[in-house]
C-alpha cells in the first residue's frame, strides 16, 4: 500500500510579523524581515536546518526597536516539514 503524505505536509511558511501587526521598513535597507533573513542566512545557513534558520530570524527581528518610539516586531512561522531542510549555500 503507498504512504501518502497529507495534502498540507512538507511546507515552511515565513511571515514578516505576527498576524494583526504591521512589518517594519527602512526606505534605504529595506524590512527588518528580510534584513534579518539575509543576516542569518548569511552566517548560519551552511549549517543549521530551515526550521533553526527561521527561529534565529525571529530572534534577531526582535532584538530590535525604532528609534525614538521604541517601536517592536516580531517575525513568525509555521512549518509542516516532515524533515530537516538544509539550503547549503555556494555548494
């Protein structure tokens, strides 16, 4: 008998802030999501897992604050991955 898999197994879906909060945005560097992707990506995605990349994002996202307002966020995720994802970058 085949396994199959259910129809929603195997995704990681990234969001840039929780749901009912806006993302914040430099006009010159760009969102602290995808700044705080490209710096963890960066220095960990050779080895650590999708799912420990993403984790690491939201931590780092979190770390910061608007100047004057204090202004916070925080990046969320959900994953369905049966296994850990590796991206192996410049391999």
């Amino acid at each position: 008998m085949d396994e199959k898999l259910p129809t929603m197994a195997d995704f990681l879906v990234a969001y840039a802030t929780t749901p009912d909060y806006v993302a914040m945005r430099d006009t010159k560097t760009g969102t602290w999501f995808i700044q705080g992707i490209a710096s963890v990506f960066a220095k960990y995605a050779c080895t650590e897992d999708a799912v420990s990349l993403f984790g690491k994002v939201n931590a780092h996202i979190a770390k910061r604050q608007t100047r004057g307002l204090g202004i916070k966020q925080v990046s969320s995720f959900e994953s369905t991955l049966l296994k850990k994802v590796y991206f192996f970058p410049g391999r």
